[in-house]
C-alpha cells in the first residue's frame, strides 16, 4: 500500500466539489519527506512556512526561556496571506 492510501480525504472537495484553502497539503507533505521539494512547492506553496510554523510552534512548547509568540504571529500572518494568494491564483477568481 502507498502513502497515499492512508491520507484525510477533503471533505470540502467530497462534499461541494470545491478545493479547500488546505487542499494539497498532505500531498505536498509526503513530497517533502520524498526528496521532492520542487514539487511540494508546485502543490502546495505554503508548505515551507507552514512546516517552518509547525516547528517554532514546538520550539515554543520546548523552550520555555524564549518567548516565540511574535516569530508565531509574523509566520501566521506570512502562511495566510501564501495560502489565500496560491489559492486565487489557482482558481483565479
């Protein structure tokens, strides 16, 4: 069985035929994790800043000397504004 096999399906895109705004992201995940970073930049833009935000989101649960809250807003705003720019772009409404 392939990776593929074991991911969330989009309920959005099951249920009214539309892509989410996090549609491609598990793809675009088992991308990165297979050495194709080019092409889990194609499928899903954001995936760099959202693993970039995953990680100072645990580095904050770790490192409790460090406050990572602001590092957390900028990369939260920064994702947001990737996610919905990719994602007019590729509906282009």
């Amino acid at each position: 069985m392939a990776a593929e096999d074991y991911m969330m399906p989009c309920l959005t895109k099951k249920f009214l035929g539309i892509d989410c705004f996090g549609c491609g992201t598990q793809r675009a995940f088992m991308m990165l994790l297979e050495g194709d970073f080019v092409g889990a930049f194609k499928m899903y833009p954001a995936i760099y800043t959202l693993v970039l935000l995953l990680g100072v989101f645990l580095l904050n649960f770790i490192d409790k000397k460090r406050n990572y809250g602001q590092l957390m807003i900028f990369l939260g705003i920064v994702n947001a504004v990737i996610i919905l720019v990719s994602y007019f772009i590729k509906h282009q409404f």
